[in-house]
C-alpha cells in the first residue's frame, strides 16, 4: 500500500524547504554576495562602532571610558555646532530653490524645437562636472582675488566698489561658496530636466494648444507638473549632497571668514580629525546623520502627497 | 494689394520670433561663456608670470609670451609626476572593479530568480540612505588603526567595487537592453549562470558598462576628503590633493601659476574622455533622469 502511494505521480508538489532553494541558488547569492559583505565591513561595522564610541571618551588610543551622552549633551551645547548648522541649512535653501528654477529655465531653452547649437550649449554647461572641486575652488580663488581677480575688474568697471571676497563679510564669503558650488552641478541638473522634458508626449502638448492655452499657461499647466518627479528626486538627492558640502569650503575659505562657510562636514572634520575628539565627533556625526534621514523621509512623504 | 498685406502678416509674426531667438541665443551664449572662461583662465594663467598674474589688471594673453616654467618647475622640482600618475591608476583600478562587481549584481538582480531577490535588492537601495556623516570617523579609525591601510589604495578601491549606485544602474540597463529569450537560449545550451553572464550579459551591456564606467573614473580622478585624511606619504598622494598642498603651503602670495599648470594637467585627460563619451554619458544620465524620478 505505501509502494502504490509511492509510486504515484505527485499531484501536489510541496514547495521545496527555503535552506534547498537557497542551496540551489547558490550562484546567484555569490553574485550579490560582494556588496553585502562590503556593506556589513564598511558600512554596518563603523556604524556600530560610532555608536560605542560616541558613549565613551577616548582618544584614539587606551581604554574607552563610558561617559553616557555626555557627549551628545556637550555637542548639543557648542556654539560652532548651531552655527555650522545654520550655514549647511542656508546654502541648502538659497541653492536647491535656485539650482532648480535655473535649471528648468535653461532645460526649457535648450528644449525649443529647431534650436541649432543645443548639444554644444548642453556639453559646455555640464563640463564643470567632470572637474575636480579642488581645481575649481583654485581657480575661483583666483577669480574672486581681492585686488588681482577678474570679479572686482569688472565690478570696478561697472563702477562699483570692489569686494573684499573671501576674507570680508560674511555673505561676501558665502555668497562665492554658492556661485562655485552652482557653477560646478548646475549641468547636471539641466541635462535631469531635459531627460524629463523630453520624456512628455508631444500630443499633450498639442491637447493644450488646440485648446487655447499660451505659452506661459503650458508651462505652468503642463510642463511644470509633469517635470515634478525630476524635481522631488533632485531636490532628495541633492539635500543629501549639500548636507555633505565639504570641498568646496575647506578649499576656498576654510571655513572662515569667522565661521561663516564652515559646514557640517567641516566641523565634523576638525572636531574628529583635527582634534581627535572621538567621542564627541561620532555623538555629532550621528546627530547629523539622523538630521539628514528626517529631512529625506520628510521630504519623501511631502513627495507622495504631492504625485500620490 | 492682398499679396502685400499678406506679407506684412507674415513679417508680424517672424519679427517676434526673430527678436526672441536673438535674444535666445544670447541668453545662451552669455551663460556659456560664465561656463568656459574659468577653464580658460585657468589654461592660460598657466603660461603666465607672476608679472602677469600679479599685474595692475587680469591680463586675458600673457604679456611676457608663453612661459612654461611652471610646467618645468611641476616636474623637476615639485615631483608632481607622481600624483598624476597615482590619480589615474587609483581611479583605473576603482573603475575596472566597480563594472565587474556592478554588472555581476546587477545581472542577478534583473535576471535571475531566487529567494528573497526584491527584499535584497530594496535593502540595497535603502543603504544608499544611510548618511557618510556618521560612519566618515569609524570609518577612518577603521582603516588607519585597525586594518593599517593609511598611504595604501585599497579604502578607496575594496569598499567601493561592490557600490549600490552601479549595481542598480547596471541592474536597471540589463532589465531593459537583455532579452530574456537570450538567456534561456544559452541555458539550454548548458550555459551555467555564470558562463550565460560572461557570453550573453557582458557583450550586450557594454554601452552601459562605459557610461558607468566614465561617470565612476571621473568620480574616482576627483576623490578629495579620502584621500586627504589617509594619504600623506608623497610618493602616494593623488593630485587633487597635491594641488591642495600647494595652495595650503604658499605661505607668501599663492603661486597661481603653478597652481594652474598642475589643475590643467590634472583635468586634460578627464575633458578628452568626457569630449570622446560625451553623447553616450549625457544620453545616459538623461535617460537615468527618468527612470530615477519616475
């Protein structure tokens, strides 16, 4: 009786156990294998070890001493903390708003049916890309030389007073931080529209114009809401960037003139590096790290409201 | 008289068009030059003086002709060979790794069928989250003190390899440019997944492969907070961060011209690659647009 049962063809198979289909399938888990091991090394063990060391006090060398959040109390309490967060917030908000309505202007531009010359116009405003941030902050130090640079030339030839740039006031110094950190990504946000604006039919447009809208009705009817996905995932992506700004203040600045260029980063940078204060450096890194996820999620949630 | 003031009709509506794409082109061209003069100022002050760089006026032609001292002085007396060459190999060795890693990944994820794929391939995405703020001070304590690789290149080369950015890019360019009727037939063909990767896979992907691949070297050329804290040794150090050092180290006026030169050697070799890619790189990220935003 068990021989007959035995015999018969399986009607219902049973799912063979996950470990054999896992086993069976062995290839393909080699083939992803390399990124999970390198993320747990590089990624999940620094990560856990930020936290450890962000509840002690040490210097790089002997035994950790556990201090509790006394490091997060003291990071909490550093006045160049608050105002290295000011800073990164401000060159966020005066240049994600501004990097976009540029970047669309010179999108829709390039985007005009007949336009001879667009792709030499397109290659010439995304070259900055492929340059290192080091150079460029070189060369605009140079060009926004107090008595030597082309900027003041020009200001004087307008008549205007010339700018003590990088060593004056503070929003002399800002304000070249946020022209180089423009200059070097505005490309590539033009060359995200433009893959976004020719991804619309044609015939919406047509639809619109037939039934009488101006141009300016097109843009803001159409254009500018089918364009809104490029501009969520460019303002996400390049949120994450500028909480990174690095380069372009430790280059131009150093931070100065009396802090004002100094950035998250470069007071992670000095505290931790600089300093070799440990402790507090991790305590600070992880309250920027989470600073930067809220933003995102914030950011993907309005996102969702917004194109459902 | 009709044919007349059809004609004046017409000019009412071409003198419009006319004026706007004057004034277009203008647009365009003022922005362009915004773009291009600081290359050329930086290529041309490399060829001038300190009388020139330092004269009452920026000078747009170097008074005193051609001068190529600090190109001589880069070589012979600053050994700035060396970090250029360094650059170049750093960024090669990254890149070659990242396609290998990236197109094998990303094949599994887009081709292949096994448990849990989606659930891994969605945590890959979401570590791409997880911000460098927090684990930049780990991280360095990790390769200075516990793996002893300051003055080596491998924290710039083993943990980027396998990057969740190439994998997805290359996951995406598979899914959409191999037919899966390719793969099946090499199956039967007794093809293993690997042998299906090495002859259908790499082969069809390889335009994807090279956009990946200049967007990775160009990256890697331009590497800067790494290098600055694990590289030190100057037999080692990269140029972005030897020309950092010149600037760091002018205690008197900045040598510009030495600056220059040695930006204009180091971003050369980048603009010929980029000029030579430069349609299949801005159609990539144009198209990566779309599938990232939508």
């Amino acid at each position: 009786m068990s021989d007959a049962l035995a015999r018969r063809p399986p009607i219902f198979r049973l799912p063979k156990p996950l470990w054999k289909q896992v086993a069976q399938h062995w290839m393909d888990y080699l083939f992803i294998a390399p990124f999970f091991l390198s993320f747990a090394v590089f990624g999940l063990y620094p990560l856990g070890w930020a936290l450890q060391i962000s509840f002690s006090r040490w210097r790089g060398f002997g035994p950790m001493e556990y201090v509790g959040l006394e490091n997060y109390r003291v990071m909490l309490k550093d006045p160049y903390i608050l105002q290295s967060l000011v800073n990164t917030l401000e060159f966020a908000y005066i240049l994600l708003p501004t990097g976009i309505f540029i970047a669309i202007v010179f999108a829709v531009i390039l985007n005009t049916k007949n336009l001879t010359g667009r792709g030499v116009f397109r290659t010439v405003y995304f070259l900055p890309y492929v340059t290192s941030s080091v150079i460029v902050a070189i060369v605009f130090t140079q060009l926004f030389d107090d008595t030597f640079g082309w900027i003041n030339l020009g200001l004087k030839g307008l008549g205007l007073q010339p700018v003590r740039w990088l060593r004056g006031s503070r929003w002399a110094a800002k304000t070249v931080v946020i022209l180089l950190t423009h200059w070097s990504g505005i490309g590539y946000n033009i060359l995200l529209f433009l893959g976004g604006l020719q991804s619309i039919e044609p015939e919406i447009y047509e639809a619109a114009r037939i039934d009488g809208a101006s141009e300016w009705q097109v843009f803001w009817r159409v254009t500018l809401p089918l364009l809104q996905p490029v501009i969520f995932f460019l303002t996400i992506m390049a949120t994450i960037g500028l909480m990174n700004m690095f380069n372009q203040p430790y280059m131009l600045t150093g931070g100065g003139p009396r802090g004002a260029t100094e950035t998250l980063m470069l007071r992670l940078y000095n505290l931790g590096i600089g300093g070799s204060r440990y402790g507090d450096a991790s305590a600070f890194g992880f309250m920027i790290g989470f600073l930067v996820i809220a933003i995102s999620l914030v950011q993907i949630r309005v996102q969702r409201r917004w194109i459902g | 008289m009709s044919v007349a003031s059809s004609r004046r009709r017409q000019w009412s509506i071409l003198i419009p068009r006319i004026v706007s794409r004057v004034f277009l082109y203008i647009l365009l061209t003022v922005f362009a030059i915004v773009f291009l003069f600081p290359f050329y100022d930086m290529f041309i002050g490399s060829f001038m003086q300190d009388s020139d760089l330092f004269s009452s006026k920026p000078l747009l032609w170097p008074q005193g002709g051609f001068d190529i001292t600090s190109y001589r002085q880069l070589f012979a007396e600053l050994g700035y060979g060396r970090p250029l060459i360094n650059t170049f190999y750093l960024a090669i060795v990254r890149t070659i790794g990242t396609l290998f890693f990236a197109a094998l990944a990303g094949y599994a994820f887009a081709k292949r069928r096994f448990p849990g794929r989606d659930k891994l391939f969605f945590a890959m995405l979401a570590t791409m989250m997880l911000p460098t703020q927090a684990t930049l001070i780990p991280w360095y304590l990790l390769m200075v003190k516990v793996l002893k690789w300051s003055d080596t290149y491998w924290p710039f080369w083993i943990p980027a390899w396998a990057s969740a950015f190439g994998i997805f890019w290359m996951r995406q360019y598979i899914a959409a440019s191999v037919p899966d009727e390719m793969l099946e037939a090499a199956t039967i063909d007794g093809c293993s997944a690997f042998g299906a990767f090495v002859r259908v896979v790499l082969p069809v992907v390889t335009p994807g492969l090279s956009v990946l691949g200049i967007l990775t070297f160009v990256q890697s050329s331009n590497l800067f907070l790494g290098p600055l804290l694990l590289l030190s040794d100057p037999d080692k150090i990269t140029a972005p961060l030897a020309l950092a050092n010149f600037k760091g180290t002018t205690i008197i006026a900045p040598r510009y011209s030495l600056m220059f030169a040695g930006s204009t050697l180091a971003t050369a070799p980048l603009l010929i690659i980029f000029f030579a890619f430069q349609r299949q790189l801005i159609s990539g990220i144009m198209s990566g647009a779309i599938k990232g935003g939508a």
